[in-house]
C-alpha cells in the first residue's frame, strides 16, 4: 500500500516524514539538504510507492503568506516537473517549529541535542503529516 510523504521545506534543509503503509502512523523519516531534495525523492519514489505528498504551507497569523512561501513555490513548480502524476496538498504549518521543540522537552531530550535544527524540521515534517492525518 502506498504511503503519504510530507516536507518542512526549508532554504537549508528540509524534515521530511511519512506513514506506515496502513495511513495511521505519521513518523519523522529524515532531514535532507534542500539542494539535494528532488534527487532523495527520486531515490525514494523508485523505492517505495508513495501516494501523495504533503508540503507545509507557513502562515502568518493574519493568513498571509510567510516570506518562505517565494521558496517553496519555486520548488513546488520544480516538482511538478520531475512528477507530474504525484499529487500534492499544502498543509497549514504555523507552530509547527514550536510545537516540534516542545515535543523535544517534553521527551526529555537535552539542550544540546534540542538545537539540533535537522531533527527539529524532521519532527516539525511529522507534525505536518499527523495534522493531515487526523484532521
């Protein structure tokens, strides 16, 4: 069965998670180098049947676009091109970040390992997906 794959697309770096094969786990997969992202996708649609893509969507809190969202259209547009038969949804993302660092410290992982930005943008991926899931 197919699973669904979400992105915290970032500049620098992107979190991405994705699901167990039944659509009820959301679990933080990886966190790629933005640069390198359309090739990991690539490698991992030749590996694993993936039904959709989720990308966050950042906000402002009055529902403008974030000044991110010049980025991400960029990529959007670029994998429409490499895929054009994957479909894509955009998933509201504010608070994603936050809620990421606080999942951390309610795991009781260490300062230290809480600045690590890479798992910060892989939890913030899950988060992203777990919204979609059970929204």
């Amino acid at each position: 069965m197919p699973r669904i794959l979400a992105l915290d697309y970032g500049t620098k770096r992107t979190g991405v998670a994705v699901t167990d094969e039944l659509k009820m786990i959301a679990s933080g997969l990886t966190t790629v180098l933005t640069p390198d992202l359309i090739k990991f996708l690539e490698d991992y649609f030749k590996n694993e049947k993936v039904e959709r893509v989720l990308v966050g969507e950042p906000k402002r809190m009055d529902d403008t676009p974030s000044q991110s969202e010049v980025h991400i259209q960029e990529f959007l547009k670029e994998f429409s091109k490499k895929f054009p038969g994957m479909p894509l949804e955009r998933v509201d993302e504010r608070f994603t970040s936050k809620m990421a660092v606080r999942s951390m410290i309610d795991g009781g992982l260490k300062k230290k390992k809480r600045r690590d930005k890479a798992l910060v943008d892989e939890i913030s991926a899950t988060i992203i997906l777990q919204t979609w899931l059970y929204d």
